[in-house]
C-alpha cells in the first residue's frame, strides 16, 4: 500500500499506509489525522481538507480541476502554490511517498 506522510503545523510527521483509490482527505480522516476537518465528505464543497503538497512530490499529482482550483481560493489558511484539496487527491502507486502539510486552520 501506498505510504502517505501528513505533516502538521508543529512539524510531527505521521506516515500512514493509505489504500489505493481512497483519497488522501480519507486515509487521514479514517486514521484520526488532526488537521483535515473534511466537512463536506470529500466533494470539494468547503476547503477543509486543504493541505500543501510538499514541492519534491507536488511534480507528480494530476493539476486541479476547475473546481478544486476555484474551492482554493475560500481556505481559511493562505492559498499557496502546492495548495490542493485533499479530498480531490485519489491515491495510487505513483503517490507512494507523497508528504502533504496540514495548515495552520481549516475552518
């Protein structure tokens, strides 16, 4: 299984293995990952799951949908150029290593 490591604000790391074909916003929610509040479920309706993607992995994700990239620009942290929401990012083999950072707030 794929390994996803979620960064929160305070630096601690937390790898976990995270099935293929469930999002990055569920391997966190499923694994109680402070951080991801994912109010909406994962349909890209509420920004709650934004993270920032690490920039040695960011090269490897699809680009946002259209809606994704509008959904960024409501997050209660700052937008940044690795911002994308966690609900939007499918897990797969390629994603093996991905390291997401979890923003100071989400709501």
């Amino acid at each position: 299984m794929p390994k996803i490591t979620y960064v929160s604000v305070d630096e601690t790391a937390r790898t976990i293995e995270v099935p293929i074909g469930t999002s990055v916003m569920r391997g966190a929610v499923f694994n109680d990952v402070d951080g991801i509040v994912a109010q909406c479920g994962g349909n890209a309706q509420c920004a709650t799951c934004h993270v920032y993607v690490d920039e040695a992995s960011a090269d490897r994700l699809d680009a946002a949908r259209p809606d994704e990239d509008d959904m960024l620009d409501f997050t209660a942290s700052p937008r940044r150029d690795t911002s994308r929401l966690s609900c939007q990012l499918t897990v797969t083999e390629d994603l093996d290593g991905l390291i997401v950072h979890l923003p100071e707030r989400q709501n």
